[in-house]
C-alpha cells in the first residue's frame, strides 16, 4: 500500500464501537447455529457441510492458527518453518466461512496459516473470526512487521505485545479528539512464559539471525513484552506517532491488524499471541527505513514463533 498523507480526524472515524457492532452482528447471525456455546463443547463436526476441498479428504484438526497481514509477512512465515513447497488448500466451511490455508505439522502441533486478502483491522477481525469458528484451535497467532518508537527500539526487535489498543477509537468534538481506547492484555499464563522464558533470552535471538539467509541487522537486536496500538492506516508521520504515546507511554510498536484479532478471539474465547518485527519508525521515512529490513523482520517475528511454539503449547 502506498503511503498516504491522512489527517488525524480521518484517522479517528474508525472506533472501537464499529468493530464491535461488527462482532455483536456477526455473532449473532451465525453462532446460534454453528455452536452450544462458545466456552464448552460445540457441535461443529457434526454441522459442516458436505462439500470438501479439493485438497482434503476430511476436516482438519488445527491446535495453532496463524495469520499475517502482507505477502512480505506470508513470504517470512513460510521461510521460518520451512514450507516452500506447501500447497494452500480451500476451506469451504458450512459453505460460509470461505478462505485459504496451508495446513503443516511443527513440534507435534497442527496449524493453519492464513493471509489477509488485504490489509487492516476489518479484515484481521473478519479472517480471525471464520477461522476460529472454522478450526476451533487452542491458540491464534500473528507474526509479521510494524513501525516502532524510535527512542525505545531499534530497526529488527521483536515485539510481544503485552497488550493491545485501537489508538482511533474515541470522540471526535469540533476542536479536537478525546482518545478513549480500551486495551486488550495478552492472557496471564502465556505472559508468565513470555516473562519468564523469552525476554532477555539472548540464545534465542541468536539462533534467529544465524538462521536467517540474507542482510541482517547489523546491530544487536532484543525482544520486548509491551503495549502495539492499532489504527486503521498506514503512519509515516512523527505527529501522529506523539499522540498515541500520549494514551500509552509504554508502547513500542504500531500496526493496523493486532487489535482486531485480539478482540476477535476474546470473544470467542480463544487465547492468541501477537508478535511483530519492526521496519521503520513511522517517521517521514519509512520507505527509506524498510528498505533494507522488512524481509528480515518479517521472518524474524515468525521465527520466534517457530522457536517457542512447542515450549508455548503447555500454556494452551
């Protein structure tokens, strides 16, 4: 997507009310139908349609689902666990939750991966609701890339988020916007492993970059466990980037997909996990800044994943 210069009030017409009247409407269409309830044992099985893929026999048993957001983030995903030759196969599931996945064994876990046909919180919500309701998986992941806060990050960390935010969402009066944005934190059990296990694990970002086959930082890179705000369009512009710090000072990271699936899974009751690599830093640079790092940081962040899915299964 080509950067654009966007004013701050059009940024702020996508609230949080719209993507929750989404869901609410979403929900109540089709949820009474598919499942008994969302936190027990549902009916799924038994109510899919007859009409299978092409390139599957039955229906598929995912643990871990994962989505990205951008080809660049697909292209990461597959060189981090090794699926270049993988083949997508349709879902058709009760002939509406229609998307492509390719389906692969890691550490004993079966996942699907998912990309966006675009990108942005409506479809991050749109894609992560049919797939949660499709598969029914343990866990919901994302990995790909985001801008940073220049003066907490450098070009190549790894972002967990602790918890997500919609920095538009608020109430726009005539002379000025008043932020109201809820925050979404990741799940207790799976931020005591990310505490306890990941962060300050420098053999972990080691075994990341000596795998990666192409320019690297040149730099030592670190994985944080704090706040990513999404919004709805791309920044490239420091402003901006000083008034979403104002709602959280202890954010590093800015996307446009993580809070959808954050608040996506919440409600179907399925625990997730976000993590982004940074490729600028939203500054008035950032087709300079990407250049050289945003195929680094798209495999980076799913390399992570790679690395500690198995060890992140006993928290799910």
């Amino acid at each position: 997507m080509d950067n654009q210069q966007i004013s701050q009030s059009h940024l702020y017409k996508t609230t949080e009310a719209d993507f929750v009247n989404f869901f609410q409407d979403f929900l109540q269409r089709y949820s009474s139908e598919n499942t008994s309830s969302f936190g027990g044992t549902s009916d799924f099985s038994k109510k899919k349609s007859s009409k299978k893929s092409d390139n599957a026999s039955s229906d598929p048993k995912i643990d871990v689902v994962i989505i990205v957001a951008v080809p660049n983030e697909k292209d990461g995903a597959y060189n981090a666990f090794n699926l270049s030759k993988a083949t997508p196969k349709k879902l058709d599931f009760l002939d509406r939750y229609r998307f492509d996945y390719v389906q692969f064994n890691h550490d004993g876990l079966n996942i699907a991966l998912l990309i966006q046909p675009s990108m942005g919180m409506t479809q991050s919500a749109s894609l992560t609701s049919r797939a949660i309701l499709a598969f029914q998986p343990k866990l919901v992941a994302m990995v790909g890339i985001c801008a940073g806060r220049k003066e907490k990050v450098s070009l190549g960390d790894i972002v967990i988020a602790s918890d997500v935010f919609d920095y538009t969402a608020g109430k726009q009066y005539v002379d000025r916007f008043g932020p109201r944005p809820k925050s979404y934190p990741i799940d207790d059990t799976l931020a005591s492993y990310i505490v306890g296990s990941i962060i300050d694990k420098h053999e972990l970002v080691g075994k990341i970059v000596d795998a990666y086959q192409g320019d690297k930082p040149s730099h030592q890179i670190s994985i944080h466990f704090k706040p990513i705000a999404s919004g709805t369009a791309v920044i490239d512009d420091p402003k901006i980037v000083q008034d979403i710090i104002k709602n959280q000072d202890d954010l590093v990271g800015i996307d446009m997909e993580a809070y959808a699936l954050a608040v996506s899974s919440n409600i179907l009751r399925t625990k997730w996990i976000i993590i982004k690599s940074v490729q600028d830093f939203a500054d008035g640079e950032k087709s300079t800044t990407e250049t050289g790092i945003r195929s680094f940081a798209a495999y980076s962040s799913a390399k992570l994943l790679a690395l500690i899915l198995k060890d992140l299964s006993n928290y799910f």
